[in-house]
C-alpha cells in the first residue's frame, strides 16, 4: 500500500483525483504547513467480504453461513495435570 502526502490546499483543489487514488489503494496523508494532520485510507473488506472472495477463486470451501468466531483450545498431551505446568512455570 503506498502513501502519498498532500496538503490541505491540494487536496480541497483536486479531491475528485485523490479520492480514486483512495480507492486504487494508496493511503492519503493530510498535511497543513508540513504537518501531518490526518489520513485518507482505503476502506478495507470485511472478514465475510474476504472469505467470499476466497470461495469464489477457489481458494476455500464455504456454504455461505455465519462464520463462527475462532476459539482457541489448549490440549494437555502429558501425564501430567495442567494446574501443576502451571504452577511449575511460576517458579
């Protein structure tokens, strides 16, 4: 993604090109006397935007349901109880 910095001035003459600029991907940053003052970032796709893109290419599988959020589980593969790695970790 590219930056591109422009004045205030600039960008209130020639928004129309800046914001297609925007939309092709290049991060606008906003400068009143040489200082930065804000930005102008692409908007990006949502989490099912992407997945769909991703099923469409072929890139994954996906019925077009909600997607379910990701919850990590932890697997004890020892002997050993958990509250004990733990303890033993803590000394």
């Amino acid at each position: 993604m590219r930056e591109v910095r422009v004045g205030t001035r600039e960008l209130k003459n020639r928004l129309s090109e800046y914001l297609r600029r925007v939309k092709a991907g290049e991060t606008l940053i906003v400068t009143e006397h040489g200082k930065t003052i804000g930005q102008i970032i692409p908007v990006r796709p949502t989490t099912e935007e992407r997945v769909k893109a991703m099923a469409a290419t072929g890139q994954v599988e996906w019925d077009g349901g909600r997607l379910q959020a990701y919850q990590p589980r932890t697997v004890n593969k020892s002997q050993r109880l958990l509250s004990d790695l733990v303890a033993e970790d803590r000394q």
